[in-house]
C-alpha cells in the first residue's frame, strides 16, 4: 500500500514539474537601443551625451548640446 501511495505522489510531482522542464530557459535579452539612446557630440564642449538629455536647437539634423549654456554659445 506504500507503494502505491509513494508512487502516486511521484506521478503527481513529475506532473507538476514537466511543464517547468520543458519550457526553454531563456535569458533576459538586452533591450536594443534605440535612436534616443544614441550618443551624439556636443560641437560646442565636445562632450557626449544621451540623445534623449540633450538640447536641440532647430529640427532634424541640427546639432545636440548638452547644455542650454553650450546651446547660447554656439549660437552666439
């Protein structure tokens, strides 16, 4: 009658636990970096800094400071 009983709980354990075996472990994968994460170089004190941070004077392709003080500079 041991048996029987021990035997079932060993059933009833794989049961549960085959689902978590069969799922792929999977490692975190690093988020990939988008345009705002880019770095771009300040023309003014030649430092970098995150896209999203920085200051922009004007649209698409003006330059990025770090700064609002580096922005009035370069602008004169």
């Amino acid at each position: 009658m041991r048996v029987v009983l021990l035997l079932i709980v060993v059933v009833i354990l794989i049961a549960l636990l085959l689902p978590l075996l069969r799922r792929p472990t999977r490692r975190p994968t690093r988020a990939t970096a988008t345009l705002d994460d880019e770095l771009v170089k300040d023309p003014v004190c030649q430092t970098y800094v995150v896209r999203s941070r920085a200051v922009s004077r004007g649209g698409d392709g003006a330059p990025y400071f770090c700064s609002t003080d580096c922005a009035r500079r370069y602008s004169g």
